[in-house]
C-alpha cells in the first residue's frame, strides 16, 4: 500500500515533491509505520523502482513468448510498455532519472542491459547483422518507446497510433541499419589457393 500510494503521487505530482509526510497522508498511514519498513525516502524510491521494473519486464517477457514472429515481439513488447505508461504514468522514468534512486542503473533482474540481452541476439538473426551492431540498435531503441508514452500521456492521439508509430521506428530503423551495413560491408571475394 505504500508502495502504492507513493507511485500514485509521483505519476501526478512528479518526484520532486514527494515527502514522506505527503506518503504517510496518502496511505492513511502514520509516518513511524513507514520507516518501520523503510529507513529512507530513498530506500522505499528504490523498492518502488524495483516492483515497477519487475512488473513490466515480467509482462513484456510473456508477451515475447508468446510473439511468433519478430513484428510481433517488437509490437507486444512496445503495447505492454505503453499501456503501462497508460496506466502508471512515467513513474519508471522519473526514479531511473534521479542517480540518488537508481544509481545510473536498474537495480533489478529486470533492467535494461537484461532486456537488450534477450533481444539483441534476435535482432541480429532476423535482420543479419553482426551482434554488437545489433546490440547498439536495441538498446538505442529503448529510449523510444519511452518517449512515446510521454506523447502518449498528453492525450493527442490513440494508444494503437502510438504504438504503429512506435513499431515503425523501431522496425524502420532496423532495417535500414541491416541496408546500410550490407552495402558498406567489403564484397567477399574468392581468394586464390
């Protein structure tokens, strides 16, 4: 519950203006039961990091499984991020932003370098190229659909457009990342014996 309470504030007021008051007020809650959990502001920040990684990767993993082809990993890997951010607002973003909070890095099984892991190899297979070249691009991408949710969250246009949109860029810039590497890659020539 505070937990809870704590991410509902950020996603409406942001980060900077949270106390512990303003979470005891919002959880009903006296502010000794909060630090009888946790010692700090920070602390309870990275726990609330922690659970919301946990929570998206988790729902992003199972949909990837359940993708038959690339397209549709990309798509349902960028729908459960977005709807997320729907849902939750840019709480993520906000505690991965502040190095007190997440020290520069996710302090789960669930961050980023995690996720580029799985994917970059897939990337690689699907559009031929080499593996660090596909790791670059992947991990590039996830800056994108971070900021389309944040277009997302000003209400002009549709989740499905956002997310086509999303899925195009992601796509196209694969795509046109494979072009260029095939067209400046040497020509394999046969070498004489």
């Amino acid at each position: 519950m505070i937990l809870d309470r704590t991410g509902e504030i950020i996603a409406q007021d942001g980060i900077s203006s949270l106390t512990m008051e303003k979470i005891a007020q919002n959880a009903g809650v006296s502010k000794a039961l909060i630090y009888n959990y946790f010692d700090s502001q920070s602390e309870l920040l990275r726990e609330l990091l922690g659970r919301e990684l946990k929570t998206l990767r988790m729902k992003q993993f199972a949909a990837a499984e359940q993708a038959e082809t690339f397209e549709d990993l990309v798509r349902s890997v960028t729908h459960e991020y977005l709807s997320y951010i729907d849902e939750r607002g840019l709480i993520i973003e906000q505690l991965q932003s502040d190095p007190g909070i997440s020290g520069g890095h996710d302090p789960t099984d669930y961050d980023r370098n995690t996720s580029v892991k799985y994917l970059a190899p897939l990337a690689a297979r699907q559009f031929n190229l080499p593996t660090d070249l596909a790791k670059a691009v992947t991990d590039i991408s996830f800056g994108l659909p971070a900021s389309a949710g944040a277009y997302l969250l000003k209400r002009e246009l549709d989740l499905k457009t956002i997310e086509d949109i999303t899925v195009s860029m992601i796509l196209g810039t694969l795509l046109q990342v494979r072009n260029d590497y095939m067209t400046k890659r040497p020509l394999e020539r046969d070498t004489p014996n």
